[in-house]
C-alpha cells in the first residue's frame, strides 16, 4: 500500500519540512512553505512495483555530431549571451521581473526564426493566442511563421510537439503556469515546477528542439520556484532593466555551452527591443560634462570593452551613521573604498554620506571600477570636477596600491574611438598599452598621487567659494597627505 507522506516544501528556495513552520531555515523567507504531496512527486502509479531497468549501449565521447550543433537566433546581442545561438536539445531559463520585456524579447527571436524557415513554437500559459498575435501586430512580426497555443497542460504540450516536423525553438512562457499530471501539487509549486520542466528537458534531449523557459523572479531578485531547476537546465539566462530606463541588459548567469561573463543590451522601444551594438555611445549619451563627481570608467564585459560614467555624491550628513548608498555597482566594494580613502589617503568621509551611482542602469561586476569609483567620490568631496575627456581604471588593493587589470589595449582603443584623450591607469598597464597612440597615458602607484592630483585641481574652486557650508570641515577635504602624494605622483 502506498503511503501518501505529506511534506512541507519552501516555494523559495525548496527545502523539506516535516511540518508546517512559519519561516524556512533555510532561506529565511516567511510563509513560504506550503504542504505538498511528497508520494505523488514520484512518477509512479500508487500500487505498481517499481518497473525494472532497461539497458542501455554506451557510446564513445569521441563520436560524429551531425547536425549543426547551433542554431543562431540572429539577433546578435541574444547570440552573444548564449555563446553563439541555441545549442540542440538544449534547455534555458529566462527570468526576469514582471514587465522586463522577456515575452517581448522572445517572440521576435522566435519570429527570426521563423522568417529564416526554422519551425518555431511559441507557448503562452499567460496570454491568451489574440494577446500574442496583437503584440506581434505592433511590432511589425505579424507575418512570421510563429505557431502560437495558449496551453498550460505538459503532456498536451509533449504530444502537440512530438507530432509533425520537430521544432528547431520552443518557447514556454511561462514554467510556473505549466502543470503536469504526474504531481497533484497546483501549477506554481515547486513539486509541479520541477516535475513540469523535467518533462520539457526530457523532451528536448529526446527531440533534439531548444527550449526556452520564461521564469519570474521574486522581489529578491530569485527566480521563484524555478530556483530550483536552475541546476537542471543547461544555461540561466536574466533580462534585467531599471523601470524607469529604457535599457535591457540580458546576462547568463549559468551557461554550459558558452561564456556567462557577456551581456547583450537592448533597448525597449514602441515598436519592441532594438539591439544596442554599441552600448558606450548609449552609456555616455547624457553625460553631465564638467561637474564634479563623474568619472568614465573603461570597462569590459564579456570580451567587449563598455565605457559608462560612475557618479558619485558626497554631501556632509546630518546623521549619526552615515548613508553608503549604492546602485550598480558593489557595496562591499565601495566600503572597501572608502576605508582606503581614510586609511592611506587621508580623505575623511565619516561625517559624509555617500552616493555613488553607474549610470544608466548597468551593474557593474569588475574591481577594474575601483579606480574611477574612487575618482568621482573624491572629486564630489573637493567640489572640483575631473577632465572631461579622461577614462580612468584599475583596481585598488587595501595597502591603497592601484592594481594593474587585463585587457588594457582595448580599454585604450575604446575610449580612443568614442574621443576620449587621456586615460588614468596603473602603473603596469601603461608598457602594456603604449602601442595605442592618441591617448595620453597617466598611470598612477598610489590611490593617493590620484588624491592629490585632484585636490590640485580642485585649489581654484576652493578659493572661489570661501563661505560655503562645507569650508568650516576645510581639513576633510584637502589630503592629509600632499606631501606623499606629490612623492609618489613624481616617481
Ligand atoms: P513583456 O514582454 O510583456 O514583459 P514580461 O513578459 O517580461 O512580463 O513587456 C511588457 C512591457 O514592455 C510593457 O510594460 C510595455 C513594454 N513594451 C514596449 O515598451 N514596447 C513594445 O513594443 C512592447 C511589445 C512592450
Ligand atoms: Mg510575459
């Protein structure tokens, strides 16, 4: 007789309970656990003695794959995250929040396609088939061969595509509207999200058809539920965008067939997302020219070097502890920063709130950005702006060093072409880029030659304003160490 065990799964982050509690342990949301039925997750028949296995014949690593191993989606930004199309048989994972444009997104990669002839299959759970044609209509796709179903049953799903030609795409939007009748969990849970794309992977790897999965993501940035199929899919793809830009930045955060450090950037236009080709132009668009606080940081992302402006605020605080707000970049690193800053360059911030902020929406990942971030925040203190054609990075060790960081050539070659002058650099990296002419290298030893660099050119501002608030604090925002900043800059 086969017991029915109910347990208790945490729809965050799936771990088992074997009773009902308010809080999970493990991911410490609240009331997030839900009962679900542990017996009926095994795709067995209640009653039936467990069927006995089938051998199978090994093969050789070292065999002939036929077909192309990849299908470009020719959208060269989406082609650039996955590492150069979908691989067959193939599953990914989407997520992104409600309203990103992931459905956008999708059915234009479906719709190129279809128009170069390749059978593409797009399935709402979500949007009724009028929903999808109508927003096809308004981004002019409307005459792809897209074959569109409102479906929400996976073993309907399984049958329709396992008829007919197999095809080369199928898109699932999305895996929490999915059900499967293999678990009696409802649609959503964890059980009937993982039973759910189990089925579908099966099916890829069986039928050789890419799939993508639509997945939404929780306030917290998860994708919910489908956290837990993360490890079954072969690449996690997120679409992530600020709600008030119009940029789109797909990352992949997991790729087993491709790189996960490149991102595609999109833009969300009235007629659906348009490819940035080349996103510096973009991310320095509406520069604010010659006021304090902004530096051009020369980054890469993915083998792409990506120019964006990092802007800092620091404005003297009325509160006991002092705001550190951060927004697309690293806060632990902007402390880390900061406490050089105090540390070794004699900068003192902690009656100061701090502000910094990468313009344009982008997260930014690489330590390269320490350099440009410590710029604009010193430049913000001393109210005096930097030079407006000048790109800065490098990475700052806590001994308050400026790090040497790769790809220096086509950091230089980048700001070269988008009319920047002068870069400040490590030390090391300047033998390295020599060979670029047109820019003026700077290299800098020490966070604190760069401190006094600034403070030099912030001398004229600060006798132009001599009764401004911040004066009385004079010391807080003329280095301390002048005299070993003018030593280290001169050697
Ligand atoms: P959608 O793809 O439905 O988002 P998701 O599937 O991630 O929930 O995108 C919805 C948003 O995109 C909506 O706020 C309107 C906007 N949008 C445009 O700005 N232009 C367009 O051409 C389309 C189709 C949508
Ligand atoms: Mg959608």
């Amino acid at each position: 007789m086969a017991r029915r065990e109910a347990s208790f799964i945490c729809q965050n982050c799936g771990a088992v309970y074997g009773r009902w509690q308010g809080k999970c342990d493990a991911c410490g949301e609240w009331n997030t656990i839900a009962e679900e039925n542990a017996a009926s997750a095994r795709p067995q028949m209640p009653g039936r003695a467990p069927r006995k296995g089938r051998a199978f014949a090994l093969e050789a690593l070292a065999g002939a794959t036929h077909d192309a191993p990849r299908l470009a989606s020719r959208i060269a930004e989406f082609d650039r995250v996955t590492g150069g199309g979908f691989v067959r048989g193939s599953v990914l994972l989407l997520g992104g929040d409600p309203g990103i444009g992931k459905s956008t997104l999708l059915i234009q990669v479906a719709a190129t396609l279809a128009r170069a002839k390749q059978r593409a299959v797009y399935i709402s759970g979500e949007e009724a088939v009028a929903q999808v044609r109508l927003r096809a209509e308004r981004l002019g796709l409307a005459g792809a061969q897209v074959e569109l179903a409102a479906e929400t049953s996976i073993e309907d799903i399984v049958a329709t595509l396992g008829e007919g030609e197999t095809p080369r795409l199928v898109i699932i939007d999305s895996i929490q509207t999915m059900w499967t009748d293999l678990v009696e969990s409802a649609p959503g849970t964890v059980t009937q999200v993982r039973a759910s794309a189990q089925a579908l992977i099966r099916f890829a790897k069986r039928s050789g058809t890419a799939i993508i999965l639509v997945g939404h993501v929780t306030k917290d940035g998860q994708i919910a539920g489908p956290r837990v199929v993360e490890h079954m899919v072969d690449a996690v793809l997120s679409f992530e965008g600020e709600g008030s830009q119009q940029f789109r930045i797909l990352r992949a955060a997991k790729n087993r067939f491709g790189p996960t450090d490149e991102i595609g950037v999109f833009e969300m236009t009235g007629g659906g997302l348009r490819e940035i080709a080349n996103p510096s132009e973009l991310f320095l668009s509406e520069r604010d020219l010659g006021s304090p606080g902004t530096a051009v940081f020369a980054g890469i992302e993915g083998s792409r070097p990506l120019l964006v402006e990092i802007q800092a605020l620091v404005a003297p605080s009325s509160l006991g502890t002092p705001r550190r707000a951060v927004n697309g970049w690293d806060q632990n690193r902007l402390s880390m920063v900061l406490a050089v800053l105090e540390a070794h360059c004699g900068v003192r911030l902690s009656g100061h709130d701090v502000y910094l902020n990468v313009a344009g929406g982008l997260r930014i990942q690489e330590p390269a950005a320490d350099l440009a971030a410590a710029a604009a925040l010193v430049s913000s203190l001393a109210g005096s702006s930097l030079p407006a054609d000048a790109v800065y990075f490098g990475e700052i060790s806590l001994s308050g060093a400026v790090r040497p960081v790769a790809q220096t050539a086509s950091r230089l070659k980048e700001a070269q072409k988008l009319g920047f002058a002068r870069a400040i650099l490590p030390d090391a990296g300047r033998a390295e880029g020599t060979g670029e002419a047109g820019l003026s290298l700077q290299s800098v030893g020490s966070l604190a030659s760069l401190v006094a660099d600034i403070a030099a050119q912030g001398k004229t501002h600060d006798r132009r304003q001599p009764s401004d608030g911040r004066r009385e604090k004079s010391d807080d925002r003329t280095p301390a160490t002048d005299a070993r900043g003018r030593k280290a800059d001169a050697g």
